[in-house]
C-alpha cells in the first residue's frame, strides 16, 4: 500500500486529500518506485481545477508529473531510455499521479539518478527543464542572438534563460525587482514587467530582439514579444493559447493548436541532468512540503511567484 493525494471534486486545493492506494506488483516494461520526492508544477493545480473540463466520471484525480525515488520491483524487460532498470536505483521517472509515497509506472520514462543531484533537484528539474530546452529549440536561440524571456526568474524561465546563455545568446529577461540579483548572476539582464516594459526592452534593444520566450502569458507579455521580434515564427509561449492563435506566434504544450514537442521534452534529461550534476545549471528551490500538505503547496505556487521550485517529500 502507499499514501497518494487525490483530488477528490474539481475546485481549488480544499478538495485534494490523502488516500491510501494500491501499488501494482510492476508488470512487463514496468517498475515500481519508492518516491523520495515529488515534483509541483502549476499544472497539477489546474489538472483539477476545471480548466480542462469537470467530467465527474474521471474523479478522483492524482496530481503529480513527476518524482525522484528508488525502484523497489521491477517487470520482465524493465528498459529505460539509458538502460535496464534494476531494483535499488536511483531514479527520475515522469509519471502520472506522482504525489504518492509509491507508485508503479512505465519504464520508459525512467532515467538514472546522478549521485551528486540531491532528490528536491532530481523531482524538480524534467518537467520545467524539459520544456525550457523545447522553447529554445521552437525559437531557434542560438549563438548572437539577443532573446527576451519573460519570467525569467521563474521556474521554465530561469532554465530558458540559462540555457539561452550557455548557447552564446544576449539574453534580458522579466521579473520583479527582487529577482533582479539572482538574474545578473546567470548573466542575463533583468527589467522589470509591469507599464513601461516596451520602452525598457527598447532601452535595452534599441534595434528590437532577434526570438522571445513567454512563460507568463499576459497581453503585456505577448504584446511586448509582438513589438519587439519581426519574425513571429521565433516567438513562443507556453501559456498565452487564445493570443498565439489570434496572433500567429508559437504556442508549446498540450494546449489547443501547440506542438507537444514530445521528442525534444523527452530526450531533454539527457542534456539537463549532465549540466546539473556539473554545477552548471542553477533549479532554484523555493520550498518543500510534507506530502500531507499538498494542498498548501499548490496554494503557495498558484501565487505566482514562489521563486523556485516547490518539492512535496513523503
Ligand atoms: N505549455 C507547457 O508545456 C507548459 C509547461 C510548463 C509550464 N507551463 C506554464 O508556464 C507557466 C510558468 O510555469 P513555472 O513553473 O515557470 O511557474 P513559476 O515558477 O511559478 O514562475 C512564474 C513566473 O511568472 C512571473 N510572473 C508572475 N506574474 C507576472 C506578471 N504579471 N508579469 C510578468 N511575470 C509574472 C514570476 O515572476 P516573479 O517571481 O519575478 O514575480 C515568475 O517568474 C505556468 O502557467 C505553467 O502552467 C506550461
């Protein structure tokens, strides 16, 4: 048996709670985990909110996209993308219904835990970092290029915006004030969002910038990104769907018209989880929660601005 976190209704936090589940003996290509810890993205909030419809018959639901643990079973042909899987590793899996002290999933989106990534890092880094290197690729940053990343202190933007530098890109990228230290630090250059953002990224850009990456999604972003970039097929967002369509930008992700980029998503550990072994990527921590207060993480992330990743440890 394990603890998992259900949404019970669609609506808010108030309606997760904790169950206790079955966990499969792992079938052929399967493996069972022992999670050490779990990722929060803002999408395990709205997976429940209503946003993508409220068929009663699909309840409960178990958020969760991704977790770090140790496998404790495994099926016949348990191959993940670097290899066989055995029990006692260390792993990352990208999973459905992660918030669970264990669980039993395929095999084939399990990779190789690097010792030296701690398990916060490890449950942290796939989802937003595999879609920070899908922005890149959809934008085509590359070496000369000057980029602007709104929200750039988030948890896609900040590894958009790092990444965006290590390919010899100028990047300026978006955040509140208090952000603006941490952003240096990368080597990007902060300005603030808010009225006047046009007018700063044109201080900034005086001849506008080459590719522009939204992880915001508000009308100042994308009309920023609008004004700023001649060629539409080198913006992209992952969260403004109604204006991408309305506007002929790029919209990433599961949403309506974008490109799920599953190829690139997937295969992006294995740039990402070098480069944080190395010291060379910074996934920022904003706060952990016992698996138990689930419901007080999503509440802490659906501000907007926790800082950093948010991890729930069984
Ligand atoms: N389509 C996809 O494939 C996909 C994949 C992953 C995530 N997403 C979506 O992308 C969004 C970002 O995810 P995340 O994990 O990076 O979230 P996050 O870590 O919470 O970051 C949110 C960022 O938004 C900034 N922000 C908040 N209000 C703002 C405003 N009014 N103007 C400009 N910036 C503002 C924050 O800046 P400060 O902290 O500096 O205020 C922060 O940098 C979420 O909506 C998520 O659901 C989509």
């Amino acid at each position: 048996m394990a603890t998992a976190v259900v949404a019970t209704a669609y609506g808010g936090p108030e309606v997760l709670s904790l169950i206790e589940v079955e966990v499969p003996d792992p079938g052929p290509g399967e493996v069972t985990i022992a999670v050490r810890a779990a990722g929060v993205n803002p999408f395990d909030y709205k997976f429940y909110s209503g946003a993508f419809g409220t068929d009663p018959s699909k309840l409960p639901l178990r958020p969760g996209l991704e977790v770090a643990g140790v496998v404790t079973a495994v099926g016949a042909d348990a191959v993940g993308p670097a290899g066989p899987i055995s029990v006692g590793d260390e792993v990352i899996a990208q999973v459905s219904g992660g918030y669970a002290t264990a669980l039993t999933t395929s095999a084939a989106r399990v990779v190789p835990k690097p010792a030296d990534v701690d398990w916060k890092q490890a449950a942290g880094v796939l989802s937003v970092g595999g879609t920070a290197v899908h922005l890149l690729a959809a934008t085509g940053v590359g070496p000369g290029d000057t980029v602007l990343v709104h929200g750039a202190a988030g948890s896609v933007g900040a590894l958009a915006a790092q990444l965006a530098v290590a390919r010899g890109a100028r990047v300026i990228g978006t955040a509140s004030a208090g952000r603006h230290e941490r952003l240096r630090a990368y080597g990007v250059e902060p300005v603030e969002y808010g009225p006047g953002l046009a007018d700063r990224v044109k201080a900034l850009a005086p001849n506008g910038v080459d590719a522009a990456i939204d992880t915001v999604g508000t009308d100042e972003a994308v009309d920023v990104s609008l004004a700023s970039v001649s060629d539409r097929a080198r913006i992209a967002s992952i969260v403004a769907f109604g204006r991408a369509a309305a506007d002929g930008f790029k919209v990433l992700g599961m949403g309506p018209g974008a490109d799920p980029g599953t190829e690139i998503r997937g295969n992006a550990w294995r740039e990402l989880l070098p480069l944080l072994s190395a010291g060379k990527l910074d996934l920022a921590i904003a706060k952990t929660f016992p698996l138990a207060e689930a419901a007080a993480a999503h509440t802490f992330v659906m501000d907007g601005h926790a800082g950093g990743k948010v991890i729930l440890l069984p």
